[in-house]
C-alpha cells in the first residue's frame, strides 16, 4: 500500500517548480491530486494529463489563492468532486525582488497577497472540512528567506517569515483537533 493511498491533497501553485515536484509525488504514493495554477491552461492540462497517465488521479483548478472568495470556492470545488481534503499544501508563491529603497508599495503588496494571504485564505476555506473529519495535514511552504532574511528581498523574506509565525499559531489552535500544521523551509539555490 503507498503511504498516502486514498488520501485527497489539495497543493497550490502546482502548475511548476516545487508545486509539480510535490503533486508528482502524492500521485505516486496513491493521493488523489486535485491542484491550482493562476495562468497557464496548458500547462495545467500537460500536469493533469502526466500525473493521470500511470494510472493516478488528478485534476487542475484554476484559481487565485489570494482572493479569500476563490480559495472558498475551490475547496467547494475539490470537496464536490473527491469528497474531502485530507492534505492542503499551501504552495503558491511569487518573487519580486528589488532592494527596499526601490521597492513598491505594489511589490509589497502583491507578495503578501499570493505568499502569506493565500495561506489564510486556504487553510480557513478548508478547515470545516477538516474540523469536521477531526483530520488533516496542513503543509505551509515558507523559505529560509524568511528565517535568515536576504538582500533585496525584504518583501518575500517578511512573507515566509510571516508564514512560519502563522504554522505555529495554526498548530496550536489545531492540533487538538487532530489537524497537524507545519512549515517546511527549502534553501534556494
């Protein structure tokens, strides 16, 4: 039996990078994958048709996670076609580096919107669901970034160090309801 054979995983911003790694890897241990992209409808419909190829179930939804409105939606969505959401990655990430005294108001904000809301909006559409199941996993993808900081990146390093404040406070209201959360920090390269 695959470690997650009859789980449902929910991953944002799955369309590329570390979101198609993890939805990759969920369908080969027997989750049934139901994913998030902002843009590209093909290569949404490239992903779903990989990850269904050998036998895997997976499906794309196009959505924004920064919008509170969408997330609730979604999750509507996921739960209508697969039943429940056992697993919610909280992946969806962007970059807009520049040194603070170049920054925007608008780079600013639009990190915190797509990084750090989209976690809120996801993990509070999808907690009835969760709370109701007394289960769940929630996975936050933070960076080391936002443990150490780095140059020109004051936006994106407050946003993943704002995620792993919200894991943290998360976990506590949680836990004992059986819902795990936990951040994971990758390194870049």
């Amino acid at each position: 039996m695959a470690l997650l054979e009859g789980k449902i995983a929910l991953i944002t911003g799955a369309s590329r990078g570390i979101g198609k790694s993890i939805a990759q890897r969920f369908v080969q241990e027997g989750a049934t994958v139901a994913f998030t992209y902002r843009s590209s409808d093909e290569k949404a419909k490239a992903l779903e048709e990989e990850l269904t190829a050998s036998g895997g179930t997976a499906k794309g939804f196009k959505s924004d996670a920064g919008s509170l409105e969408q997330s609730e939606a979604l999750v509507k969505e996921v739960v209508d076609a697969f039943g429940t959401v056992d697993i919610l990655i909280n992946n969806a990430g962007i970059t807009r580096d520049t040194l603070l005294m170049r920054m925007s108001e608008e780079q600013w904000d639009d990190i915190m919107q797509v990084n750090l809301k989209s976690c809120f909006n996801l993990t509070k559409a999808t907690l009835r669901t969760m709370l109701k199941a007394r289960s769940g996993s929630i996975i936050n993808m933070s960076s080391v970034v936002g443990i150490q900081g780095n140059a020109g990146q004051a936006n994106y390093s407050a946003s993943k160090a704002g995620i792993l404040g919200f894991t943290k406070s998360v976990a506590l209201e949680l836990g004992s309801r059986s819902i795990r959360c936990n951040a994971i920090a990758p390194r870049f390269h």
